[in-house]
C-alpha cells in the first residue's frame, strides 16, 4: 500500500490538474456562446448569397463563355484543404478531421487522382507530414477573433491556384517564348475540397465534406423556373463578382463552424476531465483515510502490545 505521504501528493496533484480543466472548460463555454453567435449571424448572408448565385449561374446562356469557377473538368488533380487546430485537450476534435481527411485522401488516390494538401492548424499539418503527405501550405489556426479578412487571404490563395491551374491549360500554346514556361511552373488543379468539423452542439460536431471549386449553383429547378432579370452592367460582371464572394463566405463559414466545434469539444473534454478528477480524488481520499486509519489501528496494536509485555 503507498505510503500516505505519496497519496497526500497525488491527492494534490490531482486537485491541482483539476482546477486547470475547469478553468479551461469555463474559458471554452464562454468562447462557445461568442462562436455560435456569429455563426448564428453568419448563415442569414450565406444562403442569400447562394441562392442569387443559383439564380445568376443557372441562367448563363450557351454561347456565353463559362466562367472559371463554375467551369468542370476531369478531376485529376484536387486540392485538399482540411481545418484544424493548433491545440490539443479538445476531445476527438483533431483525430476525427485527420481521421476523415486521410480516408478521402486514400479514396482519391485509389481512383487514380493526385492529391495535395493545405493545412489550417499545427495539428493537421504534424499529422499529414508523418504520413508523408504533399503540403502546399500551411496556415495557422482560426481562432475566435478571426475576421472576414483572414477568409478572404485564404479563399483568394485557393482561387488563384485553382484559375491559375485553368489559364495555364488554356494558354500553354500561345506561342510566346517564356510564357508557357512560366504558366507550367505552378501547381494544377481540377478541384477543390474543403473539410472542417461542423458545430451542431456542445457535445457533437460532424465532419463536413465541402466541393468548393468548381462551384456548383444550389437549387437549379427552382431558380430555372423564376422569372428572369436585367443585369447592369452585365451577367459576367456579375459572376466575377458574385463567384469569388461566395468562395469567401464559404471558406468563412468553415472557419466559424471549425472555431465553435473546436470550443465546444474542449469544453465536453475538459468537464469529463473534471469530474473524472473529482472521483479520483475521492478514491484516493478514500485510500488515504483507510490507510491512515491502519497506521492508527497499527501504532495501537504496537502500544498494547508492548504493554502487555511489560506486564
């Protein structure tokens, strides 16, 4: 049995770890409510957005060009952006989106497609490099004061590899002696996922699969059936516009949903950790009285036995 000196110090190591899990799980729940409230103001824009986009792509007539986003090709080559974090003691948070970005990876290269990764967090990242994964780059982690701005660096970096991708094809033979040369050297795309946990509450979060590029317009039989518009200065413009933003906004919106599902995973792990302190310091205070009361019951057996001995 150890000593009682040992179970007073791991009784108080115990307590000790135990005040940082319920801080942190306090910190997390407060971070949470700010999360889910941007989320909350965010959704409103996003499927407005969606649904103008729907209503404009929807109606590109067939001799007008295809815009770059919306174009699809043969997919040989993705581009895989998965969101993490760049902290641990956050349950299954981490595990769940590596576990699931390395599924998909294996998919794709069983069907014969080249996968390379962007990673958003340390976390993603350290786990792909292990495995010896293509990194193209590499972002630090969302966190809950996080801007439009930082979506916006993000979703601008992805739309120029992936158009980047699109004009090297279209223009590899245009004559001009470096240009070709030039327009090879970048990387080359035909689509472009972006995976991220989904926040449905405290205590769940869904991995979620988003085809980000090309862009596919949402709800075409219904937009196909309204009535058409004027557009000023024109539908391309519009699309020029309109296709980038959305990119944004989606990008944006994984971010927030990856910053609440993040919050609120700690938040469960770290109240599981504090209960599951709290039964082991009463296990151990049960230990501990128990051995303090043998050492008692020990010293007296000694005492009477050493006076029935002077007797």
């Amino acid at each position: 049995m150890p000593s009682l000196k040992a179970i007073r110090k791991r009784i108080t190591s115990v307590k000790s770890t135990q005040k940082i899990t319920r801080a942190m799980k306090m910190i997390s729940a407060a971070r949470l409510r700010r999360a889910q409230q941007r989320i909350t103001e965010m959704r409103p824009f996003a499927l407005k957005t969606a649904e103008v986009l729907s209503s404009v792509a929807l109606r590109v007539g067939t001799n007008e060009a295809v815009h770059p986003l919306l174009e699809r090709r043969e997919e040989r080559s993705v581009l895989l952006v998965v969101v993490g974090s760049d902290r641990g003691l956050a349950g299954g948070f981490n595990a769940n989106i590596n576990r699931a970005a390395e599924r998909r990876w294996k998919e794709l290269v069983a069907e014969g497609k080249s996968v390379v990764f962007i990673t958003i967090g340390r976390r993603p990242r350290d786990y792909f490099r292990r495995r010896n994964a293509e990194i193209l780059a590499e972002i630090a982690a969302p966190n809950e004061k996080m801007d439009l701005g930082t979506a916006d660096e993000i979703a601008a970096q992805i739309i120029d590899l992936y158009v980047g991708s699109h004009a090297k094809k279209a223009g590899a033979s245009d004559g001009e002696g470096e240009q070709p040369a030039e327009r090879e050297a970048g990387p080359q795309f035909d689509a472009v996922y972006f995976m991220y946990n989904e926040f449905k509450s405290a205590m769940t979060q869904m991995v979620a699969i988003t085809h980000l590029l090309p862009v596919d317009p949402a709800g075409g039989e219904e937009a196909g059936s309204a009535q058409d518009f004027l557009y000023e200065p024109d539908r391309t413009a519009l699309l020029d516009r309109l296709l980038p933003l959305y990119v944004q906004i989606g990008v944006f919106r994984g971010l927030l949903e990856s910053v609440a599902s993040e919050h609120g995973a700690r938040m469960t792990a770290m109240d599981a950790a504090t209960n599951n302190a709290k039964d082991m310091i009463g296990r151990l205070t049960l230990e501990y009285n128990r051995a303090r009361q043998a050492s008692i019951t020990k010293e007296l057996m000694e005492i009477i036995g050493g006076s029935e001995a002077l007797k």
